[in-house]
C-alpha cells in the first residue's frame, strides 16, 4: 500500500469516526433514537464490513497472461485477471505489479468500479523492456482490498512470479544483404535434388492419393493403366554461420556502447533476417559462456539463438581459431559466414589464420568489424589506435580476402552502419 493511500485511509477512518462520535454524542444528549442509532450503526457496519474483507482477501485469484520475454526497447502487453470468489462485491480494488525489465517497474493499477461477487475483472498495461539483456522475474502481486467506507484496508501479496527473458535488441538488416537467400548454394550433405514445388521437373511416379491432379502426366497415364505424375525438385536452401569473436582482449567500451553489445545485437539480427528469409542458420561465438548452435530454421530456432545470447560475454580466452577447429562440421560447402570481429585486436595475419579454415571449402564470407573507436579499449591506448589506418586503408589491405566488408562505428551506430551496405 502506498503513503497516499495510506494517508487516505486515515483520513477516512477519522472522519467516519468522528461522525459517529458526533450522531452518538447529540443522540444521546437529545434524546433521539434515529441520531444514536445512526451513529453505532456506521462503525458497526464498518466493523462487519471489515471481517468480509478479510475474507474477500483469502478467496481472491489472480492470474497474468503475459509473453515469456521480448527484446530490448520492446512493448509487451500484460493482462492480470483478479476473480473474487466471495458472495459479496468489492468496492475498491488495487493491484501492485512488478514488472522488472521497466525503468519504473512497481505499477499500480485500480478497479474503476465495483467487482461483483462471483465474477472476473482484467487489468491490463503496456510495459517496456528497458533494462539490459537478461533474466527477469514478474511478480509477485500485491492486492489490496478496502470495505466501502474505506476504513479497514487488507493487502495480500500473490507468488504469481513468471520468469522473462529480455533478448538483445534486433535491428532491421539490408533487405537482401549477400549471402542470405542464395539459391544456387547447396549445402553439404544434401542431394542436389529432391522432391518438391519448385518448377524444374523431378521425374514421373505412380499416383498416390492427395497429389494435385494438375501434375498428373496424361502420356506416361496413356501408356499404361496407372495414373502417373510429375513430381518437381525441391528448392534446397543455402546455410548461413555466424561466427562472433568475443575475446576477452577484444574488449572494448561498457554497457550498450560496447565491441560486446554491438557484437550480440548484430549476431541477432543477423539471424533474424536469415530466418525471415527462408533460410537455415547456426551461430558460433567464442564468449563466455560459449555458443554452439547447430543450423535450425523457424520461430522456436531464432528465440533459441536469442536465449543464447542473453549471458554472452567478453571473458573468453579462446580464439575463434581454435573453437572452429574443435568443431570443424561448422564449415560446410556451399555455406555463407558472417565473420564478426572486433577492430581491436584485429590484424591482417590473424584474419589470415582464420580464413585458412575456410580455404578447403567452397563457400562465401562476409566480414563485419567493430569499430572501438570513442571507445576504451581493454588493451590499447589512445595512441596506438591514433596510428592504425583508417577503415578505408584497412579495406584496400584485406582487399578480395572476403566477399564484402561492413564497418560498424560508434558515430552510425549498428542499424545505420549495416542499412548503409559494405565499404
């Protein structure tokens, strides 16, 4: 219960009782019966009404229907039904809800009228997921319950705690950056063709019920006494890997101004893209905790690789290097490869070492650089990042090595710098 409640509360219970003081008072010293009696009734009643309250209060219900998390900066709509189970009615409702990822997370939300008994009533809000990428907890929620005159007032917290995953912010990507949705890319391990919608004609096979009649294939069905079809390839969609180096001496920035923050949210978006499109995806990121996710397609697969990324950090000690050679299936022919690198630890000899990995494989890469510039860095100084090239100079040195490099800088932030395409 709040102080302005509180003080409410007290200043109505003073008033009914010193009215009820006053009706006794002229009742008694005038002799008449209707001022008495009008004056023991009102507390009397207040006092019944009371021990009703206390009653409403153990017999209430309350359930939240709510998303189990969202992303950063996003709205969630939340609804919380109270049902009073009692056979009298409430006269004065409030509801205390804790929704932790809000700046402001106490929210208190008031029954505008009367609550009948036996019914329902649905409180509802819109909330925003300020706080930083992470676990939540909702709840729990504290109800507060008044009689009619608003003398007695009865809270009763409710355990209905609901975990909520905050996810790194997705921001919009190039409508069709290279290397997501490329169709002449077979990925390993798949035959070139198979059954499927697409134009190009398969073969011809047996009837089977629940085929199109619109395939079925009148000369071969001629020749002989079964119905015959055409059956037609399948499109086979072409892998995307995201590789994000998270060194622990990559380090750069704190908070959502960091190599980190721009590294996870881009890894997300990346993959919310590729799902968006068609297309199969698997993350690798040498964090702390390390991310392993093997290639997945639908909603269910892109909420996984959000979860991942929620408790990523710059702590690792690992190298890209060698997390790729610990799990060498990553690298497939005919596959995409986000490479995700911060600037401050980034050297032409060790991209080199890296894209050695993929030299035996047919496939294409698509580099990505945090810039850390207006940023502390973790292991450089000022001087030192005075003295690298700029990002054009250090373009023209990684020249044909890959097939496009983006650059994301602190002055464009990471939606601009990508919308604006490679350098």
């Amino acid at each position: 219960m709040t102080a302005s409640e509180q003080k409410r509360q007290r200043i109505s219970r003073a008033i009914t009782l010193l009215g009820s003081g006053m009706l006794i008072f002229f009742g008694w010293n005038l002799q008449n019966a209707a001022y008495l009696l009008t004056g023991l009734f009102i507390p009397t009643f207040g006092l019944c009404c009371a021990l009703i309250v206390m009653q409403q209060r153990k017999l209430i219900r309350v359930k939240r229907q709510c998303v189990d998390g969202a992303c950063e900066g996003e709205y969630v709509d939340v609804k919380i039904t109270m049902q009073n189970r009692h056979w009298f009615p409430i006269f004065r409702l409030i509801v205390h809800e804790n929704f932790e990822p809000e700046m402001e997370a106490d929210i208190f939300l008031t029954l505008p009228g009367v609550l009948p008994a036996h019914s329902a009533t649905d409180f509802e809000y819109h909330a925003q997921c300020y706080m930083d990428r992470g676990r939540y907890t909702l709840g729990p929620i504290h109800v507060t319950i008044a009689d009619p005159l608003g003398m007695f007032i009865f809270t009763r917290t409710l355990d209905v705690r609901q975990e909520f995953s905050v996810y790194p912010q997705v921001f919009p990507m190039p409508q069709m950056p290279p290397g997501i949705g490329i169709p002449d890319a077979i990925p390993e391990g798949l035959p070139r063709a198979r059954a499927g919608d697409s134009d190009l004609q398969l073969g011809v096979r047996e009837y089977v019920p629940g085929d199109p009649y619109r395939h079925i294939h009148w000369p071969q069905t001629a020749r002989g006494e079964e119905l015959m079809v055409r059956e037609y390839e399948q499109i086979t969609p072409a892998n995307t890997f995201i590789l994000l180096d998270l060194p622990l001496a990559g380090r750069a920035g704190t908070g959502k101004v960091s190599t980190e923050e721009f590294g996870v949210q881009l890894a997300g978006s990346l993959a919310a893209k590729t799902i968006q499109g068609g297309q199969p995806v698997g993350v690798l990121i040498n964090g702390e905790p390390e991310v392993f996710i093997d290639m997945g397609m639908g909603h269910q697969h892109l909420v996984d690789i959000l979860d991942a990324l929620i408790p990523v950090r710059e702590k690792s000690e690992t190298t890209l290097v060698n997390l790729l050679l610990e799990r060498p299936d990553v690298i497939r022919d005919g596959s995409t490869f986000w490479l995700i690198l911060s600037r401050v630890n980034f050297s032409i000899a060790a991209l080199d070492e890296l894209l050695e990995l993929f030299s035996w494989k047919p496939c294409q890469i698509f580099l990505v650089i945090l810039d850390d510039e207006n940023m502390v860095a973790y292991e450089t100084t000022p001087q030192e990042r005075a003295a690298r090239p700029n990002r054009y100079q250090l373009a023209g040195e990684i020249g044909d090595r890959v097939e496009c490099l983006w650059w994301v800088d602190l002055e464009r932030g990471l939606e601009k710098s990508m919308l604006e395409g490679p350098l």
